[in-house]
C-alpha cells in the first residue's frame, strides 16, 4: 500500500512535483507586492471599461470667449454624471477647469509653451480668482462665469506668489525678477513696485499681516524682508530713486546720474494690457519702493524660503518653510526675530 503514493508509481499522465527550493527571506514582500501590482492593474483596467464621458463642468474654458453654447455654471449641489479616479477623491471633485495654456494660444506650442503657461500662484476674492504663471503673468478669472477677464503684465520672471490685502483691495504678487507688484483688484492696474533688498533673488513666498499693515516677502536669497505698507511713503521719492540707482550702479560707468537713471526707470510709459496683446506689455507702476537693509533677517533659513504663513491672534507669530527642511517661528518686531 505504501508503494502507491511513491512518485515512481504515479500515473504517466501525472509529472511529480519538483524538490522545494529553499525560499529567500524576502520572498514573501516580493509575492505581496505582486500580488497588489496585479490588483490595482485589475480595478485600472475595470474602470477603463466603464462609459466615461466628459460633462461640461470638466472642460476647459477658452479664455478668450464665451463659454460654448449649452454650457452652463456648474452648481455646487449637482451630482457628476460619471465618478472616476482622476477627478473624485471621496467628496472633492472638479467643477470647472481653467486653462492658462488655452488663454496663452500656445497649446500647440510643445512642452515649452506649456511650461510657460504653468500655473504657480494662486489668490481669491469674491470676484476674481487670480492665477500667477510661469512667464510671469497673472490671470485674471471670473468666478461667476470662469471666463479669462485680463491678463495683468508686469513681472519679467515668473509669477511664484500672490496674498491679498482684503481691506485695501490690494493683490500683492512676488516675482523671480525680485520685484513685488501691487494690484488694485477692482481697477486691475498695477499700483506700485516693491524692489527686494539687495541680491534677493527670487521671491518665492508672501504674507500680509493686517494688524502691522506689512508686507513680508521670502526670499531666495534665505532671507525673510518685512514691507511696511502703511508707512511706505515715509521715505520721499528722491532718496527711494538713489538708493534704487546705487543698487543698480554696478551695470554702468559712473558717468550717468542716478537719479536720471531711476526717474525714467520709474515713468515707464503707458502701454495697454488685455489678453489679445502679443508683445506683452510691462504695465506701469506709479510708485517705486524700496524695501531697505533694517527690515531685512539675513540668512532666516540655510536654504529657499518657500512658504510663509501668519498665525493672526493678539501675537501675531509667523511661520517659515524652507529648502533647508525646517520650519521656523517669528515675532514681527522691524524685521523678524526667532
């Protein structure tokens, strides 16, 4: 009886299975993750099948015109037609999409044209929503009909951060040319430029305190520069024009007089900007500041200051992000102090 399960008395039809390989210690994480792949390749193809069709809340808006005929202003409270992974994660799901590539006409253009049109800012009021992108231009949308209303020019590298001082209607925008632009929100014309202390780079973070009516600007260069709004027109205009022109004195011979210099610097001409104009005005600015050595924190961070972000309360307390992986928190006093 014992012979019949000996493996040389198998049937023909039967092979005998193979010796047992000793198996790896990580074989088993292998086999899991397999095992996974294979799974979330089954639901990819299983949701590939079903009828997914594109409803008007998720095409893209030409920026330039009307919306197409039969669409409509999505409402909050209507249910989609289709739910897919790619734009429904629990309850979020998108409402409209709005496209700076389409209102640039680039969108055949190739990556690069895409690049350019990258949207890397965002703000909002009650009107508008405000988009800053990669060529240093800012979209102005509606938020009743998302249609494009104007394309603000001004900044000659790319538009990395927005903030809004609600009170004044105010839209502050931060720039890789080292340059801050106010806006007036209602009007959309630029009010005044702020220039960043020396060498700053690009300024790649904003926050506005309400309470200090200050402006407060992170740097590239890992310095934290604090704008004094309220008091901005405290310095006169003439020593804001020296001290623009000796910053900008290493690009000349000496020969030329500053203050000639910076005050055709500071009357560019009047130029129209819509989102038809394909030279891409700079917008006027009527005012030129300057944000000066004593309101500057050197070396806030070891890296980037990416984000900042203000606690608001009785005292007031900012936080700072940087590229050196830390996060830090300030008092307001001139400048900022740990």
């Amino acid at each position: 009886m014992a012979d019949r399960y000996h493996p040389t008395s198998l049937p023909s039809s039967a092979s005998a299975s193979p010796p047992v390989q000793p198996r790896p210690a990580h074989a088993g994480v292998g086999n899991n993750f397999q095992a996974k792949l294979q799974q979330l390749q089954l639901e990819q193809k299983l949701y590939s099948q079903r009828d997914i069709r594109r409803t008007p809340s998720q095409s893209s808006v030409n920026s330039t015109s009307m919306l197409p005929t039969g669409s409509h202003t999505p409402q909050l409270g209507s249910q989609p037609q289709s739910t897919t992974l790619l734009n429904q994660t629990g309850h979020v799901r998108c409402l409209q999409t709005l496209s700076q590539l389409l209102a640039s006409g680039q969108e055949s253009d190739g990556d690069e044209a895409k690049d350019s049109a990258s949207a890397l800012a965002l703000a909002l009021n009650d009107k508008y929503v405000f988009s800053g992108s990669q060529r240093g231009h800012i979209y102005v949308w509606s938020r009743e009909t998302f249609r494009l209303e104007r394309v603000l020019y001004g900044h000659t590298a790319g538009c990395l951060a927005l903030e809004l001082d609600a009170g004044r209607g105010v839209l502050f925008s931060g720039g890789g040319d080292g340059k801050v632009r106010a806006w007036d929100v209602h009007a959309l014309r630029c009010l005044y430029v702020v220039h960043a202390g020396v060498n700053s780079g690009a300024i790649l973070s904003l926050a506005y305190s309400a309470a200090r009516d200050a402006l407060i600007l992170g740097c590239q260069n890992t310095s934290i520069q604090v704008f004094d709004v309220a008091n901005k027109d405290a310095v006169d205009r003439e020593q804001r024009a020296k001290e623009m022109a000796a910053r900008r004195s290493r690009f000349f011979d000496g020969s030329t007089d500053p203050i000639s210099v910076c005050a055709s610097y500071m009357t560019a001409p009047s130029r129209p900007s819509s989102p038809t104009d394909s030279a891409e005005p700079e917008e006027p600015a009527e005012e030129h500041y300057v944000v000066f050595e004593r309101t500057i924190t050197q070396y806030a961070h070891s890296g980037y200051v990416y984000s900042l972000l203000l606690s608001g309360g009785e005292e007031e307390r900012l936080f700072s992000a940087g590229s050196d992986g830390s996060i830090h928190v300030w008092r307001l006093a001139n400048g900022v102090e740990l």
